[in-house]
C-alpha cells in the first residue's frame, strides 16, 4: 500500500471543493479531483445509508471503497474490496456454517475489526475514518455524511429489505418500490461538513455520478444537509451517473425505471433541481443540452483509466472556475 | 481438515469418562482419549477461564485449541492456532495501527465471528461448541465448564492483570502473587457437565496434565462443581504435569515456585488432594511413589507423538479398569 502520488500534478484550482459520493462511481471521481486539489482543497462526504452491522462488525462500504481508491489498494477487478486480497477467513467461515453471502476479505476484515473496536470505545465515525485514511496514507479529508446511524432500507415487489439485503445478498433482483433513511430525520450531519460547506472559501460542491436513489438520496435525507446545500453560495454541479439512459455500474437504471422516473438526464436533473446550480451529461447525451431547464455542461464523463479520471476532474474544475464562477 | 479417523483403534474399555482440561498439555491428552474412547463414552470439559473479549470477538483459546487438535488441524510447531494458517488480517490491521499482540490468523477468525455472532443471537456457549467441534467434524462431546463469564485474573508484581495480559502480551514475565477467578462464584457449572458427572456408567474422571493453577483450578472454582467432583463414585485420576520438577510448557513450574509451593509430586498432590483418588506421575518422578499421601501410580507422561499420546490414555485406562475399579 502506497501513499498516493501527487508530486507529478499541477494544481492550478483556487479555493476549496466539497464533493458529495457514494460507491465506485463516486470513488472514481472523488481519486480524480485527489490529482486536480491539494489536501487542504478538498472535503469528500461519504455516504453511510450502506452501513450495516454484519458478524458483529460495523461495515462501512462506502467509505472503504472511497478509501481504498483512494489509498490506490483498490480491487480493479471486482469494483470493491483490496488488491491482493485472500479469503481464509470467509473459507473457514463456510466450513463452520456462518453466513457468507457479504464477502468480507482477511485484509478488509482488519478495517471492519478496527472501526467496530474504536467505535465500541466511544470514538465516532467521523474520527475512526480520519484514522483509518491517515493510517493508509490518504491525505485528503474524507468525512461520513454523519456520525449517527442512517440505515437505507429498499421496499420491493418482496417486502422491504435492508440496503445490503437487497444489494449483495438478492444481487439487485427484486422490483424496487421505494427507498427511504431510516433515522435520517434524527440523524446530525457531521459538524465538519457543515463548516465545509460554510467556508468563505468553497467554490463548488460536486455531486459525483453515483446512485441518486442509493448513494446520494441517503446524503441529502439527513436533517439538514440539503438546506445547508441550498444555503451555499458555491455552485453545485452534479454529473449525471447515467450515459445514453444508461448506468455504467449498478442497478441505476433499473431502479429509475421501476420507480417510473425518466431514466435519461431529465430523470437526473429533476431529481437534483433544488440544489443543484449546473449538471453535466456525457457526450452522447449532447442533445439533452438546452432541454433541462437548468444550466447544462457536456463532458466525456466515463471513467475507465485513471487519466479519464483526471481528464473528468480537472474539466469539472475549469467549468467552475472559467464558467460558473464568473458571474459571481 | 478431516474427521478424525478412529476406525483403527480397537476400544475395549467398559464405561463412560469425564475429562477436565485446559489448553495444549490437556489437548493432547484429550486428543489421545478419543483415540481409545467411543464418542459416547467420553466427555470433556474445558477451562473457559482464558476466554476474553478482544477487537469486539468472543475468544475462548483452551476450547479452540481442543477443538483443533481433536479435529487434527493445529498447528503442531506454534502449539496453537491451525496449521497452515495465513496472517493477512493481522497484517493489514497492523498498518492500521490496531491491537495485534494476540495474534488471529486469518481462518481462526472465522472460529471467533462465529461464536461471538452467535452469543449475540442468545445461543450459549455449550451449544455454540457443539457447532463448531461437529462443524470439525469432532465427534466426541466437548462441554465449557460453564455458561457463564469466568475470568482468570492474575496478581502480579506489577498489578493485577486479565489472563492473557499475563499470559500473551507479557509472556508469563510478571512475578505472579496470586491467581483468582472472577466470577466463578456466581456462574453456574454446565447442566451436561453435572449430568456426565452423575452417570452412573461414569467409570473415571481423568484430570489432564493442564497447567493446575491456570487451567484446571479456574474449572474447581466454578460453583458446585469441586463437590460434584468429590460426589461422584468413580475414581478422580489426575496426571501430574510436572517431569522432575519442570513443566513441559508454559509457566507452571514458574508459578509454583514464585507461589512458594513445592515444584514437585507433592506440590501437585496437595493441590488436587481434597478431590483426587489416584495420581500419576511421570516415571522420571518414580522415587516419589509412596511418599504422597495418596494413591500413585507411574507412566511415561510425556507426550511428543501421536503414539505417545494414545499410549498415555491407554496406560490411564487400564489403572482405571485394572487397578482403581477392583475393589469397588
């Protein structure tokens, strides 16, 4: 594991960003502008709908993914997990007859073992991840929507099941009724983030193109966060996670179109209206362009190198700072 | 891992035997035991004193250690944990900066999520062995000395400390001042362990050659089981763990001698006198024989090989059966 390079990148970007994530997606997009900003630029929120408690351990998926990008220990292939990694443990596990449907890998176990003893002594979540990152080298500050429990649970055609129930265990295959945040209401955002986005220097918030429904929604559900979003005077850009109606990962598309919401960039736009001040759509989906009835950027947004990470970062940098900024 | 094969040994002793034991001495001897009992013939009864609650897992390390020797997948060089375990978890959870003086490896993990996922369910700590050993393919009944939390604490010149603080993190360095076992005056003995104890087909209780102060007497402290002990008909037979004065692993001799009591035959029939009805001691030790106090017999004692150790069971059955039943 290695501390990720930065040595080799012109920063140019004034100010300061905070980007909102999810998953792999989000990951993506959030390791692209680790290149495009230097630490003290850079606040990323991470959704924590996904957590749940598994085997006795607090499992925070979203933000491992985001920190194992980040790290640069990510698992390429499977889209989560580490590099390298082995499966001793999940092995004996079967043996014995314990549940082994969320795979957990001997080296991420060490992530979930660690954050369940230091949560177990008191420490909240927002400090155990600042451990965990500086622990992997990551220099960017990476803050969980909240330190109290959201848990997002997904009504279906089969009963309402909770978030990894429905993501890992039924791989995404029942028909999606409805989502909603369990504790959202009750839950506080993180103070960081609220000082983050009160910050005289913010110059944008991005949303990066993770689930609305599933990486995002459960973000924006906790109390108060969308009003302080709509209180910033930063630009909020979104970019779209959907490509020519389609997800580039995830049941996205699937999902939008069971909740008959339009599965193209009017599903997203309406979706983020009332936060968000520009959204960006990729290439192919250039027709969309003056239809939205906000403002509109186009972009290559598919990611499948680290330089179209870059490439995606630093474009979204200089819509902001050449474009949006400029009125203000 | 196998089930342990048992189709080559011819059993001919008549009766049932209960078997108090520790960690690795009193495995091995159990381990022999099932190779010259019948699974209903033998119940063994673990010291659960040594169990602890570590990165937020249940660990109970003389149970596991049982466990694996009778399933014939411990690791015969560590005298612990499996053979051929990997050290993943651990070494990821050291870049983290957790706890990893008590090493896991990455398969006996799975043992520990297991039990401690279960405990949390409300199972007990008997039918959570029953699993795993049957999981293992153990076929031989393996009973906890009790349900309930027993905690071996150790009094040392530098402060009283939990067991595997004594034991694990500073290696049996401490001068030790006294032991005792909390807890064990309100836990109750296992329902089965009264019940083996009871049978009236039981032909012999054989105490292991287990550490006396660590292993067996946290087992003597748990409430009413010394008088179920000094209650049942049959003949309590224990096997001295010292050899000339020496243990043949881990602290005992150190012990006895920083607690002033002799390192020796006697030292070990003083201890077990109010129960034991018969005490074995190495041949080394032949000129203590009629000097106890006590019935004594002698054996070769040590257990190096597999053969040694079946030898050693043998030998303590046909004392049983030959010598100690004859004039019931």
């Amino acid at each position: 594991m290695s501390v990720v390079s930065q040595s080799l990148v012109k920063k140019t970007f004034v100010g300061k960003v905070l980007a909102l994530c999810g998953g792999v997606g989000g990951a993506k997009l959030a390791w692209g502008l680790t290149q495009a900003l230097l630490p003290e630029q850079l606040t990323i929120v991470v959704n924590t709908g996904d957590d749940f408690e598994h085997l006795g351990l607090h499992i925070s998926p979203d933000l491992d993914t985001v920190m194992y990008t980040l790290a640069g220990i990510h698992n390429r292939e499977l889209g989560w997990g580490l590099a390298g990694e082995s499966w001793q443990c999940m092995a004996a596990l079967e043996q014995l007859g314990g549940e082994t449907w969320f795979r957990l890998g001997d080296r991420d176990l060490a992530t979930h073992l660690f954050r369940t003893q230091q949560l177990s002594q008191g420490k909240s979540l927002t400090e155990i991840t600042a451990t965990l990152y500086r622990q992997l080298g990551v220099q960017h500050t990476v803050i969980p929507m909240s330190n109290d429990a959201v848990r997002t649970r997904v009504n279906t055609d089969i009963g309402e099941l909770a978030f990894q129930e429905y993501f890992v265990r039924r791989q995404c295959q029942p028909k999606v009724l409805g989502v909603h945040f369990a504790g959202a209401e009750s839950a506080s955002v993180s103070p960081q983030v609220l000082a983050a986005l009160a910050d005289p220097d913010l110059r944008a918030v991005i949303v990066c193109p993770s689930n609305p429904l599933l990486s995002i929604a459960p973000v924006l559900a906790v109390r108060g966060l969308r009003s302080a979003l709509q209180a910033t005077t930063a630009p909020v850009v979104v970019v779209s996670p959907l490509i020519g109606g389609k997800a580039v990962k995830g049941p996205t598309a699937k999902m939008m179109q069971e909740l008959a919401l339009p599965c193209d960039s009017m599903g997203i736009a309406d979706f983020y209206r009332d936060i968000a001040d520009c959204i960006v759509i990729d290439e192919a989906d250039s027709a969309d362009m003056n239809k939205l009835g906000i403002q509109t950027r186009v972009c290559k947004t598919l990611m499948k190198t680290d330089d179209d990470k870059r490439r995606l970062a630093n474009a979204l940098l200089a819509i902001v700072e050449k474009d949006l900024l400029q009125g203000k």
